[in-house]
C-alpha cells in the first residue's frame, strides 16, 4: 500500500533529538476537534485530521514529529468523529510515545478545549493543530521563547494570500505587536501568518474563561496584546501546508509527492499502453490505458481508458474509459462513468457519477 512506500515525517527538523530538545518541553497537545466544515463532504465521515496525505493520515505526520523531536506525552483534544480518532491512532505505542485524549462535551474553541486541560498540563507545553504540515524546529523555537522571556511563542510562515489565515506583526525582537484574523485585502499589513504551532506556559491559561468558546487566534492572542503580555513570534522558513479546503488537501499531496518523488508499489497491475509522467504516486491498483500525470492514486483504484492530471484518487475508486479528471479529489469506493470530464471537482465517498 501506499504507506508502505512513504518515507518518515515533515514537521520539526532535528539532527540530535534527544540532546537538543532536553527538558524544557516534554508535553504537547494536539488539536483535533474541528469539523472540518470547508472540507465537506469529505469529512462527513473522516474528522479532518485523518485526511490522508499520500495515504497516511496528516495527524500521523505531527504526532511523528513531535515524538522525534524528544517530546514522551500528547494528548490528543478530540471533538468531531473523536472515536474514530482513537480508533485509528491507539494509545502511542506505535509512535513511542505516550497519547491520552480528552474530549469536549459541547464545543469550547481551540484555546478552551486547551483550557478544559488545565489540570493536566506542565508548566511549558507545546500545542500543534492536526491538520497542518511544517518545517518546525522545536527546540530552536523553545530557545526563542526562552530568551524572549515570553508567555507564548507562535510558530509564523510567510505566504502570497493571506486572507484566510490570522496575519501577524512583529517588531525587531520578534515581538508580536498586531494581530488580525482572516483580514479583508484591504486590512492585510503582513505576509506573515500563524502557522498553528505554539509554546505555552500554563499560567496564560488563567486569561481563558471557564465554559465559554475561546478561539486561540480571534480571543486569546489580542487578550494578551491588549494586556501586554509577551508573545513572542519564531519564523519558519521551510514547508508549511494547511489542510483546511479541498485545494489545500489536493496541494499537500501533490508537494508531498513532489519531495518524495516517483513511487509505483511492487504489485500495480499497469499494461503497456498507460503512462506515468512527471510525479506520480501509486498504489496497488489497476491501470488500463490510461495516462497518469502528477497525481497521488491509493490503493485498489481502478482506471480503464482515462486521463487523470494533478488529482487525488482515493482509496476504492474506479474510472471508466473516456473520463478525464483534472485538478481534482475522488473520494473512497467513488465512480466515475464513461466520458466524464472533471474539473477542480470534490467527488463524495461511494458517489457516483455519470452523464
């Protein structure tokens, strides 16, 4: 299968793991409550954060990183589809690291779902969102935090369109001195973004209410600003991919494969007159005369006579001769009929589609 051929992790670059993450954090916390509402209708029965990204689940890449970064404890704050969350990822032992979860009775924001943990948390810990990939060096981020003597450090990367993400201002310390959340293009001061990593130390917790929905980006951050509390920024300058829409799902796979490059497992069944150009990753399916181009295919796909560009094809799905599928997603077991064109399409699991 496809996740027999993929390679280890993105998040948090670390040569000595152990040595350099030392004791200064050894517990994080892992956002994994969303809806996942953007992404609709494929995370009407997958939460967003099991999405896979080149067949492995995009929560498995943070968990992966944040244990090879030396860190022995997440916990895993559940909300949406939680038990099919647990069912998946287990208690660690397979990561080598110690997951508990805790779950939100009534939905609490991302800083209260942090809040609700209180009482479990160290002093310092690190919180990551489930459904972002980045470059993060962790250890190089707690030292920033150290030396700017900050409540919070907010891991930050640079994009061309900011207006879905909650843009940020520093000065010449690192110092976060403005905050906006989803600016309208007019209201954009910055390229700067938060990238959805953040050392925290326990005591801001005492800023978030007690049972009222708190967001850590439109609440807890202009609180601190506007009470003068350190928050410090680290910039991040390798990979960073937010999984938030289709197209950004679409794109986390096409750059994953783009970095892993070319990968067909052993047991494709692919006959002479199909073609795989430029990045292609496949796995066990069945290829009949079709031509594959940059295109991320699971396992048990089926294609007879189609053309299918800058695509993910997931697990189960079948395309019938004469369909072209460009810029697009299928879902699980989904159909698609003879002569179908699709274009920057979303195709439900198990839907079917015909002319």
């Amino acid at each position: 299968m496809v996740q027999s051929i993929l390679c280890a992790t993105i998040l948090s670059k670390t040569e000595n793991k152990g040595e350099q993450m030392g004791p200064a954090v050894s517990q994080a916390i892992i956002m994994v409550g969303g809806k996942g509402t953007r992404l609709r209708p494929l995370t009407e029965e997958i939460p967003k954060p099991l999405l896979p990204v080149l067949g492995v689940p995009c929560l498995e890449y943070v968990i992966k990183s944040i244990a090879d970064a030396g860190i022995k404890e997440i916990i895993l704050a559940c909300g949406y589809k939680s038990q099919k969350i647990n069912d998946i990822i287990g208690n660690g032992e397979r990561f080598g690291i110690q997951i508990s979860y805790a779950y939100e009775e009534h939905p609490a924001g991302t800083a209260g779902a942090v809040k609700l943990l209180e009482d479990r948390v160290d002093q310092r810990f690190l919180v990551a969102s489930g459904d972002v990939l980045a470059d993060v060096n962790i250890a190089d981020m707690v030292k920033t935090h150290e030396r700017g003597e900050a409540m919070a450090t907010m891991a930050l990367t640079e994009v061309d369109e900011p207006t879905e993400f909650g843009i940020v201002g520093i000065d010449e310390g690192m110092s976060i001195i403005r905050f906006k959340e989803k600016p309208k293009e007019d209201e954009v001061f910055s390229k700067l973004i938060n990238a959805g990593v953040y050392v925290i130390e326990r005591d801001v917790l005492s800023l978030i209410p007690k049972d009222t929905m708190f967001d850590f980006s439109k609440d807890l951050f202009p609180l601190m600003l506007s009470k003068g509390v350190p928050l410090k920024g680290h910039i991040i300058d390798g990979f960073w991919m937010d999984i938030g829409r289709p197209l950004d799902l679409l794109k986390a796979n096409l750059e994953m494969a783009r970095i892993k490059g070319h990968r067909i497992h052993e047991d494709v069944e692919i006959d002479d007159e199909s073609s795989l150009t430029e990045t292609v990753v496949l796995g066990r399916s069945l290829i009949k005369g079709s031509k594959i181009k940059n295109s991320v295919i699971h396992p048990f796909v089926k294609t007879e006579g189609a053309v299918i560009e800058n695509s993910l094809v997931m697990d189960g799905a079948e395309i019938s001769a004469g369909s072209t599928i460009r810029n697009s997603i299928l879902g699980v077991s989904s159909r698609v009929g003879e002569g179908v064109m699709l274009e920057n399409a979303v195709v439900a699991n198990r839907q079917r589609i015909s002319l």
